[in-house]
C-alpha cells in the first residue's frame, strides 16, 4: 500500500531516480499503536504475505517472461 510516512528510501535517492515507497504489508488501524513502539509487531499472515511479495518480485525481476508457473495468484 501507499506509505505516508517516512521510509528508508530516502537513503538510497543518490543511487537511483527510479524508487518506490510502498509497502506490502497490510495494516489495520489497531495495528499503528504497535508501530515504532513498544512490543512492535505485524500479524504472522501479514508478515508471511509481505515476505511472498518481495520474493516473487526479486524473482521474477530477473526474468523476461515470466512462467506461468512462477506467477503467484496471491499477488
């Protein structure tokens, strides 16, 4: 989803003009207390689908075209 706060991405404007500042990781309302504070946390599943995202995205950047084998419908 679309990140209005701050992200580490401004450390990395030098290197690229193409960056993206999102994140692929749902959060709920209930969830912002948690966020940048004590006993911070994300929900396993949240976690889980965040970690697939990045994996097919790293994955399937490498790759022309992409088989349809390795297309994760989740995403």
């Amino acid at each position: 989803g679309l990140m209005l706060g701050s992200t580490d991405s401004r450390s990395y404007t030098n290197l690229s003009k193409n960056l993206y500042r999102f994140s692929p990781f749902v959060y709920r309302y209930d969830d912002l207390s948690r966020l940048h504070g004590d006993n911070e946390r994300i929900r396993h599943n949240d976690m889980q689908r965040g970690l697939n995202f990045y994996f097919h995205l790293i994955l399937n950047n490498q790759l022309e075209n992409i088989p349809e084998k390795q297309c994760n419908p989740q995403l």
